[in-house]
C-alpha cells in the first residue's frame, strides 16, 4: 500500500525538524562553517514548505520531490499562520512579514538548483564560476546568515521553529 498524502507531510515535517535541529546546534555553537549552516537552514525551510503544501493545499508528494523552489512563496505564509495561530495582531507584524518575504527568497537562491538568470550563481553546497571566477561557499557571504542577525531575525528563527514543531505534532496527532 501506496503512503498517504498525510504521511508525506509528516515525514518532511519531521525532517525538517530533525534539519532544523543541527542547524540550530551548529548556529549556537558555531560548530561549522556558514555554508554548512545555510544548508542545513535552507533544507529544513524547503521541507516544512512541502509538507504544509501537502497538507493544507492537497499537493501531492510526487510533485514536490523533484523540485527545490518551494521556499519563497510558502515560507512568508507559513510563518504568517504560525503569528495567527498565536493569536498575534497581523497589522503590527507588516514589517517582520516584509523581512521574512525578503529572507524566505534569499533562503530559496541558497539552493544551487534554482535558477536565478545567472545573475545570483552563489549557493551554498557546490563551487561556481562567475565571469573569470571560481568561488567557493566556504569563502562566501551568505544573505541569509547576516539578515539572521538583523532586528527580526532571532524572531523569524523563533516563529520557524514553532512552525515546524506545530506541524509534526498536529500531524502525528492525526495518523490513525
């Protein structure tokens, strides 16, 4: 037997946990390099997209698996149910959610699989050529990590975290 929809969406929600989680580690003990962290920070937001995608939209598993821009446009909205889910006032959160639209898009370029008009090559998993160029990510800025360290960042982190938790256990909580 075929696993259901709803079991998709908790395995990548758990996933995305379990990603979250070393990020998390290596970020309060600066244990790895930035691009290492950008990985593993990217992956669980690209996870916790699919899964609410398949749960709360109905998408199916076989059409998110194979792509990786799943980011920019859903993680704005998953972070904004999560304020709602806390019964928070969505007209005093419009800059935090601007921030986190900014952040989700540059969390998606993070993915060396996105195509960006070869006017953004830099990525966080694969060497690249730029012009006459080689570069690393272990020798790059990312975004991400410095907007993580902006005015919002430690509360997009907060609402990410809580984002996922909600998902795996409201989901677990619904298997049979």
């Amino acid at each position: 037997m075929k696993a259901t929809t709803a079991a998709w969406s908790l395995a990548f929600a758990r996933q995305a946990q379990a990603d979250f989680y070393v990020w998390q580690a290596l970020e309060l003990n600066n244990d790895a390099h930035p691009c290492h962290r950008m990985l593993l920070l990217q992956m669980a937001c690209e996870k916790i997209c699919k899964s609410r995608l398949m749960n709360d939209r109905g998408t199916l598993p076989a059409d998110l698996q194979s792509s990786h821009g799943f980011v920019a446009n859903p993680l704005p909205t998953v972070i904004r149910a999560q304020l709602e889910f806390l019964g928070e006032d969505l007209r005093t959160k419009s800059a935090f959610l601007q921030f986190t639209r900014h952040l989700a898009a540059e969390i998606e370029i993070l993915n060396p699989a996105m195509k960006r008009d070869g006017k953004r090559p830099d990525n966080c998993e694969y060497p690249w050529e730029h012009g006459n160029t080689l570069h690393s990510p272990l020798d790059w800025q990312f975004i991400p990590q410095q907007l993580l360290h902006e005015k919002f960042g430690p509360l997009f982190v907060k609402m990410l975290r809580m984002s996922i938790c909600r998902a795996v256990e409201e989901l677990q909580n619904s298997q049979p």
